[in-house]
C-alpha cells in the first residue's frame, strides 16, 4: 500500500498529513497550548514523540515542547486520545473523531450542579482557564424605577454572614470588591472587605434580594415596585477551556461544582535536595504550570511550594525542574472504553500502562555490520576457485534466506535474539538435508 505523508506549519499549528488510497488522515498539534507534560511521549506506540527542553520553553523558549516525526507516526490517534491539554486535533477524511469514538479515551469533567448553584462570581474569578463564563441577564443601572431623592438610608453589611461571592459588586455599582490574585495557598479573589459609595445608592432595597447569604441590611430605605427575574446572571463551563483543576469546587461556598480529574497520584519533592532550588532565578515549575496554577513560592520556606488540591499530574513542572527536584506519580487513569474489543485494542492499553509508570515504548534494536577489510591479491597473483567450498556457501546462503522469509525470525534479529535465529538456521538446514536425501533415494 502506497503511503505519502508530509507535514504543513500554520503559526502555531503543526498539520502533520497521511494519504493512502483508501483514506485521509490529519493530526494538528497547537504547540502554544502544550506544556511540555509528556503524555502524549509515553502513550506513543511507535516512539514517533520527543520531549523537548522544557526547562528552556518554561523560561520562555518558544519552541514546541515535544517533536513528533511524522514519517514514524501512525496516525492512531492515541496522542490525540490522552492529551489533558487538548493540544491534538484528529481527522479522517476530513471529519474530526469523537474521542468517545476511539478504543479508549481520557476522562475528564467539570459539573455544576443547578440546584445548589447561585450563580456568584467567585468560580469564573479564580478559574485559570477562563473556562468558566459569567453571564448578567440585568444589573441595578438596566432597572429605571428608583427611589425619589429624598428617601435616605443606610447601607450595612453583617461580615460574618458575607462569603464575598461578589452578587452584590456585579449587580450594583453601589457596591465594590477589592480584587487580588488568586494564588495556590489563598484562593479567594476578594480581600474580606467591601467598598460601598452610597451617593449612588437610591437604598432600593434590591440588594437585599439578592444577596444569597442575607448579609445585607438597608435601613430606612424603601423597596421599589419592581420583580426581579429568577436568575441576575448564569454561569457556564467551556469543557474544551476547562483543565479539571478543582479551583471552582474549592473556592465554592455552596459545593455546586464537581471536578472529575483525568489522572490520580501523589505530588511530591525530594527534600534532601530542596536546597538547590532557586525560585528567583529559575520558578520553571510556576511557569511552566500555566493550566492550574499548583505552585508558589513559600514565603516561610523561602523556595517553592505547592498545592495537590489543584494537581491533576500531568508531570509538566517534573520536566522542567532542571534539579530533579519534582515527583509525580501517576497511580491510575480515568478512561472510557468502547464495549467491544476493536482492533489494536491492546496498543491502546498499553498506552496506559505506560502513562501510568511513565516508561516509553522500547524501539527494535538496530546493529550495525562492520565489512572487514580483505587483502588483494598482487598483480600477477589470482586466488584458485574451490568448487566444492562455493557450492556449500550457496547452500548456507539459500538456507539463510528461506529462514528470513519467515517474519517470527527477522523479528528475533530485530530484537537480539541471535540465538532463536541461530536455532532456527540449524533445525531448517538439518530438514533440508533429509529431504535432500530422500529425494536422491
């Protein structure tokens, strides 16, 4: 079968084509989503994946993390298949697969649960990803009806009841959040304290409504004639954006969202060796840690720290600690498989395997037959031709060639197992000899 691959680059896209006769397949890799983890190396079948430099790409090298050779790939899919990142794309004949579609594929899901959710702003604010959306349906200033100016009040706001869900901010310019970064060891996108301007408060009273937690009061102020509607806002999650990091499930006062995370294992460092490290200079796990955000430096242990609530052990930060400071361990992955048994179903499950211990697929070995030198006759000197010597040399050679014909013995070459072949060469010669004889007879 007739195989033509080549490969196209499109700024950051790498489309890595296969044509044959029967079929088209394309595989695009976005080398600006990758981080460098390594699954797809380890998934590979063919050994057609490379890692990278990762500590350089970290500290802003712009390169592809890892180098895929088209002309080894096979164009299965698998790479495709447990990417965490989503930084493959696959094609048949034109048509993306459905990873459901494949023998086995990564499992990997944000919920949210409707019931419990009240559509706050602390999830979309901390996620990494901006996976999650926050849409406003009405805010205070679409409402006309206000109070006349001379209905006064106050605004007060009961701190032990407020979770700083940031209802209040986004509904009502009234109302300010003081923002800051979220970081692995404070979540919280809102320092504890709310700014309140109330020379724009008409004392609507419609800040009370919506309050989930009932913190706020507005005394002697007066509810205008207006219903609100039974959502101010929707939140909703890009599965596609989304990298299970848990940040929405933990920063949720109100335990409406569920991660369902693709890997399980531990995160860990080798403290014996902790003094090496440099987060000034280096900070390669931060970096390179782009999609959940798990590592910070401690300010206590003056080096670097992290968070596993939010780890999903991909191993990027294990590739780009330049110290071997870094273990992850992957101890199961969470797949969907296909009820039948399909084809190659088992290089499928190796993949897994080798995700799981992070070993790459062992390639054939490859030798290299050194010609030795042979002296040449002086002029005038010829070597005398023994015909019974050629006769027993074409007789090996030919037992030789109808032994490689056999593809279990050329795999016991491809593999080292001189001796299998030896073996066989041995038996096979032995049989040709009796034939050989009972023919003549």
């Amino acid at each position: 079968m007739e195989v033509e691959r080549d490969v196209e680059i499109e700024g950051e896209l790498f489309r890595f084509k296969q044509h044959t006769k029967e079929e088209d397949r394309e595989l695009i890799y976005d080398y600006k989503k990758c981080n460098g983890c390594g699954i797809c190396v380890y998934a590979c079948p063919v050994a057609a994946i490379e890692l990278g430099p990762i500590h350089d790409i970290a500290l802003g090298l712009d390169i592809p993390p890892v180098i895929i050779d088209h002309i080894k790939c096979a164009y299965c899919g698998i790479c495709y298949a447990f990417c965490p990142f989503d930084c493959f794309d696959f094609y048949i004949n034109g048509a993306r697969v459905d990873k459901a579609s494949l023998p086995i594929s990564l499992v990997s899901h944000t919920y949210k649960y409707e019931d419990k959710c009240v559509e706050c702003t602390l999830c979309y604010k901390v996620c990494p990803t901006n996976a999650i959306k926050r849409d406003v349906r009405i805010t205070r200033q679409d409402i006309e009806v206000k109070n006349p100016p001379e209905i006064k009040g106050e605004i007060k706001i009961d701190y032990e009841k407020c979770n700083f869900c940031g209802i209040c901010a986004e509904f009502c310019s009234v109302f300010k959040m003081i923002e800051k970064e979220p970081q692995p060891y404070d979540i919280l996108p809102y320092e504890k304290e709310i700014l309140i301007d109330e020379k724009e408060c008409d004392y609507c009273k419609l800040c009370e409504i919506v309050c989930p937690e009932d913190a706020i009061k507005i005394e002697g102020g007066k509810l205008i004639d207006y219903e609100l509607p039974e959502k101010i806002a929707e939140i909703s999650i890009d599965q596609d954006l989304c990298s299970h990091c848990a940040y929405c499930e933990i920063v949720c006062p109100y335990d409406a969202a569920k991660t369902i995370k693709p890997f399980e294992g531990k995160l860990s460092l080798f403290e014996a060796r902790m003094y090496r490290c440099d987060p000034v200079g280096c900070a390669a796990c931060i970096k390179v840690c782009k999609y959940n955000n798990v590592w910070y430096v401690s300010k206590d242990k003056s080096r670097v720290d992290f968070n596993e609530d939010f780890c999903v052990y991909c191993g990027a930060c294990e590739n780009a600690c330049p110290y071997d400071l870094i273990n992850v361990e992957r101890k199961s992955v969470f797949s969907k498989e296909l009820a039948y048994n399909p084809p190659w179903r088992e290089a499928w499950e190796n993949a897994v395997e080798r995700i799981v211990n992070k070993t790459k697929v062992e390639e054939g070995r490859k030798f290299i037959i050194e010609r030795e030198e042979v002296e040449i006759a002086e002029e005038g000197e010829f070597l005398e031709k023994d015909e019974e010597k050629l006769e027993l040399l074409s007789k090996f050679i030919g037992v030789i060639e109808d032994v490689l014909k056999r593809p279990v013995y050329r795999r016991a070459i491809e593999t080292g197992n001189i001796k299998n072949f030896e073996e066989a060469v041995k038996k096979y010669a032995s049989s040709k000899i009796e034939r050989n004889k009972k023919q003549e007879t």
